[in-house]
C-alpha cells in the first residue's frame, strides 16, 4: 500500500467517524427537543416518525413549518 492510499484510507476512516457522531448527536437532539416524535437509527440515518409529520422544518409561502420539528433549528 502506498503512502497515499494509507492517507486516503485514515481519511475515510475519521469521515465515517465523524458522520456517525453526528449521527448520534442529531438522534439525541432530537429525542430531547421533539415531544411526540419517534426518533430511530437506521446505519447512519436518523428517522423521525409520527402521525402526520411534514417534512417541513423551515415551512415555505404556501405552507407552515411543522411545529415539531422547528425544535431543531437554531
């Protein structure tokens, strides 16, 4: 293996790292700041869940946010 693809492969290793820490950080933000939403892992998704749930955190001209998902943006 050649330098570079020793340098190519610890990159790879730090990103999915990092990914899957945030993956963990964004499930925790979610389960404490979105009352009613079922939050799960799938690999490195996070899936929220509930009865009607809008994909819709910023709402847009014709539409409202969805008030529980407005939690997660700062």
């Amino acid at each position: 293996m050649t330098d570079f693809q020793t340098l190519l492969r610890a990159i790879e290793v730090r990103g999915r790292d990092a990914a899957a820490r945030a993956g963990d950080a964004l499930a925790a933000a979610a389960i404490a700041e979105l009352p009613g939403v079922a939050v799960t892992r799938d690999g490195a998704d996070v899936l929220l869940t509930a009865p009607g749930l809008r994909a819709r955190a910023f709402g847009s001209r014709r539409s409202l946010p969805d008030p529980r998902l407005t939690g997660l943006v700062r």
